[in-house]
C-alpha cells in the first residue's frame, strides 16, 4: 500500500499491489494491481468464510461514507490469474443503515477479534464523530453475516486500542492510552464454571465447552475505575511535559503507535509495551491491590501494572522511541523486545531498529501456537526446492485453553492471532502464550478460524509445555466440520535433554546387569537342583 503524496490531506487514494511469493523466499517481479482504497487503510480479514483473504475498507470508486469488500477470488487451480480482489459492496454483510453511521477514524485500530467467546472473530470499528470517537461491535453471525451488538463511546483524547486477556479469564479486553493515564475495559463474560459444578449451568463455560458464545458480553465504559475499568496513572514516572505517544509526529503519513501487549514473563498474564516521547516503559501485569485500583476491580480480581526497573537498564537508554513491540527474537519461547529509534538523518522515514533480548530467568512454561489458512493436509504437493506448503498465519484465528495452575485452580485464557493489519500494527505472526507455573499439561485446547459452519474450532487435548503448536484447519469440499484439521506439534529442546539420554542408558545398563545377574543365579540353582534329582533312588520302584 502506499500514496503519491501521503502527507497532503487531498490526496487521499491508497494504491495498493501485490507481489507474489515464488517458493524459495524471494518475489515475483510481476506484481498484480488491486483495485485503489480511500482515506483509511483497508482491514485483511476472511470475511466470507472460505479461508481466503479479503478487504474492507473504502473503495477509492465509491461513496466515501459507504464501505467496501475486496473479495478474494482466486482459484488454487487457477493461480496464473491477473485479477485477485473483486470490489463490491459490504452491505450484504454489514447493515448499511449502521455503517454510514461510522466512519472510521484515521488512523483507526479497527480489529478482527472474538469478543463474544465462540472462537468466531468479530468486527470492531472506531468511529469518529464530532468531538469524539465510539467503538463499533459487529458479532459473527457466520452466513448471515455480521449484526452489530454494542456501540461504546470513547473517553476524550483515547489513542489507539490494544486487545489482548489482561486479566486471563478467557476473554478479550481492551487497552488504550489517555494522556498519561493507561485504561483497562474488561470484557464481562460468563465465567469458567467451577470443578465441583456438574449440572449444566447456563451461566458459566465447561472446560470443554470454551467456544460457546455469551450473547450478553459487555464492557462497561460509563464509569472508570470501576470492577470492571481499571485505570493505571503513568504521571509519577512522565516528567510534566511528557505524555504516551499515541502517533509518530515525524513520519509522512500516518502511523498511530499503539500499547502493546505481550507475556515477558510467561507468568499467564500479558504486560505491556509504552512508548512515551523520550522512553519505553515495561509494565509488569500485577494483581489489583487496594492501592492501585477501586475496591470493586479488587475483589473480583482484576489486574493493574507496575513499572519494570529492574532488569530493564537497557530499554531506558535508547533515545528518542518512535515505537516498541514484542518479538521473539531468538525462538526460545521468551518474548523479546524491538524498538524503533528516530534517527538524525534527513529522511523522516529512517528508523534504527534496537534489538532487545529478554534474559529475565522465568520458572514458567510457554506455549506457541500458529493457525494457518489450511491449504492442505498432509497429502500436499510437492515441487523441486519448494517448502512444504502450508499457507498463510490466519489474521483473526482464536487459541483459548486452560491451565490448572500449582494451587490447583483451572483458569481459562484467550489469545487472538493477528487481530489488528492497518498501519503497521506489527503484531507478532504467531501467538506466544505464558502458561505460568504449572506442573501438568493444557487439558483443553480450542484453535478457531471463520468458517462459516458450527464446528468452526479444533479441540486438543494434552497439550506439552514449552512446545510449538500448528494448526491446518484443511477440509475438502464435502466436509463441512473440524476431522480434517491437523495438528503438528514440535517440542522445544533442552539443554538437559542429553544429560537425560545419558542417565537414561545407564540407568538401562544397571539394569540389565543386575537382570543378567538374577538370570545367571536362577540358572545354576536349576542345575544343582536337577543334578540331585537324578541321584534319588525310586524305593517305590523296587
């Protein structure tokens, strides 16, 4: 995507290509022109349900105030196409009548995300308005489209939202700065119903029912600090003129810059990346105390932050942060950091990326789950020098699990994978979750995609800690359910995995010795006793 001329407001049309990949990590010099957006950039989401990606967003052709769907209409069996996106209407899945209500902000933190709890994702829309902005909720609804559930205003001077289970009750909450403050809109949903809970109580999920949908989900935003709005003040460690950058004010263009969160510690929780004028801060997910947020937040156990110091020397010394995010740098399953630096050359777009590698020693487990967009199961076809085929990370795919901490209390957590596509959001392209300190493995694992059919998720169950996980949710034509899916699972290698193979064989060796031994003495015995035998004379016989 990109513009002639993106820092003059009249010249709002978005010229968007596509480079082909070839198979051996390089491009096809040909690209394919898709047809221009308008004003706001364009969401990458399934929004039919047929596992390929389309877009949503304005048409530069059409009516400004009308949005538009790049349907993807490639054929795998016809793939030398010059024509990948047909550009029509979306009010056969969205509800003009709503739509024309909302016109995105620019830049906007649209999202694909399940908020509702079926593994289904949803549409989130920021909607600006004259002197403030709302949010837009659209639920699933699967071929009938999406219906719009919720309608929330924004407080004033609210910058990007970030979605993420701060509080892991396996539900997603929102995240957005304000000025200096950070806020928390949690997602009020049925809870996980108790172990000693065996009726069928339509007031809470089962462990193995963690895809059912809770129509009467709700975020209250009318009163912050409440149980359920948790606000964090940043003032104590911002001087008086600094704030949380919300834009970078030096690139051409728009580039909003978001909080972003991500489990360092793989304590279960997600913490947060904030990016202020002169510094990068680290926020430590901490349960609610009295001191930090209002008594109702504290009862029902929500979440707060503190300010990482310790340990984090080297996030405090890079000057002039344009953005940070997470990013598991080394593949050891710790969520390391990269922050953008402005740099003091004459372009305005230069950025010196600064590499961050997370040493914290963590006593927990983690888990990484990637769902593709299943091209194709294990039968796929091969090529000279092409890797086995296994499609694209999926943007808006569901993992939700449990874990039954060492206390012995099961708790639910959710996580969505690429929820957000628009102005280089820069999510990580997999899902890197904390389990915490657990001593047995995830019971149950959900994976969910948006095909439009009941069983649109993957049940799995016995999941190993400190492993990889990767969906394929392929399914032929006449299937129409998940008994298809694969799964491949991939273990994370120790450095006590050889130590182990060692005492492994000399364990066997002892073993066999004295195996061998035992065998050895059980045979003389036998001897000497059919050797007396053979003297004993047969009185009975004379």
């Amino acid at each position: 995507m990109g513009q002639k001329n993106p820092s003059s407001s009249s010249d709002s049309e978005i010229f968007m290509r596509i480079y082909r990949g070839n198979g051996n990590d390089t491009f096809e010099s040909e690209h394919i022109n898709v047809p221009s957006a308008k004003g706001r950039h364009p969401m990458v989401l399934d929004l039919t349900g047929d596992m390929k990606l389309d877009l949503l967003g304005y048409s530069n052709e059409g009516d400004s105030s009308k949005l538009s769907m790049w349907i993807n209409t490639v054929d795998k069996d016809n793939m030398n196409t010059t024509s990948i996106y047909n550009v029509t209407s979306a009010s056969s899945i969205l509800d003009e009548n709503e739509t024309t209500k909302c016109i995105w902000t620019h830049p906007h933190s649209n999202a694909v995300v399940d908020l509702d709890g079926d593994c289904l994702a949803d549409l989130v829309f920021v909607c600006q308005h004259t002197g403030y902005q709302s949010l837009q909720i659209w639920t699933n609804q699967r071929d009938e489209g999406f219906q719009k559930a919720r309608e929330l205003n924004l407080p004033a001077g609210a910058g990007p939202i970030s979605y993420a289970d701060i509080d892991g009750d396996g539900s997603i909450d929102l995240i957005f700065p304000v000025k200096q403050q950070i806020h928390v809109v949690y997602n009020q949903q049925m809870d996980l119903c108790s172990k000693n809970d065996n009726s069928d109580n339509p007031d809470c999920r089962k462990a193995g029912d963690l895809c059912r949908a809770d129509p009467n989900f709700n975020f209250d935003m009318s009163s912050p600090d409440s149980k359920g709005y948790v606000i964090f003040d940043l003032e104590g460690y911002i001087d008086s003129k600094g704030s949380i950058q919300t834009q970078d004010p030096d690139f051409k263009g728009v580039w909003p810059i978001a909080v972003h969160p991500g489990d360092y510690n793989l304590d279960g929780y997600p913490d947060l990346l904030v990016t202020t004028n002169n510094k990068v801060f680290l926020l430590d997910n901490i349960l609610c105390t009295y001191k930090l947020c209002s008594s109702g937040a504290t009862d029902v156990s929500r979440r707060s932050f503190s300010v990482v110091q310790q340990g984090a020397e080297a996030l405090a010394k890079i000057s002039n942060p344009r953005q940070a995010v997470f990013f598991d740098i080394d593949e050891d399953g710790s969520l390391d950091m990269l922050v953008l630096s402005k740099t003091n050359t004459r372009s305005d777009a230069n950025r010196t990326p600064n590499f961050i590698i997370n040493n914290f020693f963590n006593d927990a487990f983690f888990l990484k789950g990637l769902v593709s967009n299943g091209v194709c199961g294990n039968n796929c076809p091969t090529e000279s020098g092409y890797a086995k085929p296994y499609g694209v990370n999926y943007p808006g795919a569901t993992l939700k699990f449990t874990v039954l901490d060492t206390s012995g209390t099961k708790r639910a957590h959710q996580v969505s994978q690429l929820p957000q596509t628009s102005y280089l959001s820069l999510h990580t392209p997999y899902c890197l979750i904390g389990l915490g300190r657990t001593n047995n493995y995830v019971e149950e694992m959900f994976a969910g995609v948006s095909r439009h059919q009941e069983q649109n998720y993957l049940f799995y169950e016995g999941v190993i800690p400190n492993s990889q996980l990767i969906f394929i949710p392929y399914q032929p034509n006449d299937v129409h359910d998940s008994s298809t899916w694969k799964v491949e699972l991939y273990i994370q290698p120790g450095d006590y995995v050889p130590w182990v193979l060692v005492v492994l064989v000399v364990a066997a060796i002892i073993l066999g010795v004295v195996v061998g031994v035992l065998y050895w003495m059980e045979k003389r015995e036998d001897e000497t006793e059919r050797r007396k035998a053979l003297h004993i004379i047969n009185f009975d016989a004379l």
